[in-house]
C-alpha cells in the first residue's frame, strides 16, 4: 500500500529536548555506530561485573553456610553471569546512545557525525534514511515506526529495536541545506531534496 499526498500519516510533536534533535527513531545499526566509548566502557564494565559480583558474593555468604570456606563458584553459573552482564551491558550503552539522538542529552558530537553523513548521501543523491532498499510498503514502515520509536525507554522490559528502513525520523531536511560554520570544508554538493526524491519515487511511493 502506499500512501497518497492526501493520506499521510500524522505524526505528534517530537519532546521537549535541552539538546539538538537528530533522529527519533533512529535504526538500530546507527545507535551501535554511534556509540561513545564511555558507552563501551559501560558496556566493558558491566559483562565483568556480573561474574565478579557472584564471585564476591560466594566469598561474603558461602553457599556452604555460614562459617563456611568459601567455594569455587560453578562454570556454568559464571558463563551465565558473563552473559546477563554483556546483554544488560549493551542495554545501558543503548539507551544511551539512544537518549543522544533524541537530545535529552549532551550530543555535539553526534550532531556532527549526523550531520556530515546526511549531508553525504544527499551528495551522492541518496535518501538519507536508505528508506529506498526497504522492501515494506509505506503503511509497513508506517507501522514499524509507531512500533519501535521511544522503545528504548521500556528495553529493560520489552527489548525492540528499529531494523526498519523508514522516513519517519522527526526532523526536516532542509536543515542540511543549511551550512554552518566549517562545514563548507566537507565540500558537499547537494541537489535538491524533491530531485533526490523523484529519482527513488518508484520505489517509495
């Protein structure tokens, strides 16, 4: 199904931010590329300190009893510790990386690099949001949107990520026709956007 001029989804403001908006709904490979490497520190910090912390547990309050030489924690149990530790890791790094682009947090960095990729693909007339390799249909993306976005709020829960290519991204295009200051060093051409557009119509319509 595709929409029509007439019959374009509608989508709500996006929230109030202290910082610059980048993406609301960004794909889940851009929030991984994304990533700080505090993030990976986090990351890091966390798949080591679930095996730890069991081990140090052991030697707090044997599994013996009380007055009880601690024991040696079983194999099986530390491997499975090392890995709630590398999935409840790499949700923290998310949500992190996540809350970035949305702006409720400190995110210059990730303006830059978003603004020097978008302003990339436009200059090798491509859609910025690669919505043109989708093979869903505009009521699928439509869906997938309203499905993931903000899902990273509720990972702990429910984890979902955005695998969709979509155009549903809360911010305007024309912003990356505007240069600011250095960014005419990048060197970028770009074409209109509505050109751009056009050339994938067939595939986005």
């Amino acid at each position: 199904m595709s929409y029509t001029p007439s019959n374009q989804p509608v989508r709500s403001t996006p929230p109030q931010s202290d910082y610059e908006l980048i993406d609301v709904d960004p794909h889940f490979s851009r929030v991984v590329r994304y990533f700080r490497s505090s993030d990976l520190g986090i990351w890091a910090a966390t798949t080591a300190a679930f095996p730890l912390a069991l081990q140090a547990w052991e030697k707090l309050e044997p599994a013996e009893g009380a007055f009880k030489a601690p024991g040696k924690v079983p194999g099986g149990a530390l491997r499975t510790a090392t890995l709630l530790g590398f999935v409840g890791g790499f949700y923290l790094a998310y949500v992190r990386s996540s809350k970035r682009f949305l702006g409720w947090t400190e995110n210059s960095r990730e303006v830059s690099k978003d603004r020097y990729e978008i302003k990339k693909l436009l200059s090798q007339e491509k859609l910025p949001y690669h919505e043109n390799v989708s093979v869903l249909d505009d009521r699928l993306k439509d869906i997938a949107n309203r499905n993931s976005q903000y899902s990273f709020t509720a990972i702990a829960i429910l984890p979902w990520f955005n695998f969709a290519h979509h155009p549903y991204h809360g911010v305007s295009i024309d912003k990356y026709y505007v240069d600011r200051p250095g960014e005419e060093a990048w060197g970028f051409k770009l074409k209109p956007f509505a050109e751009i557009q056009a050339k994938y119509a067939k595939h986005i319509e």
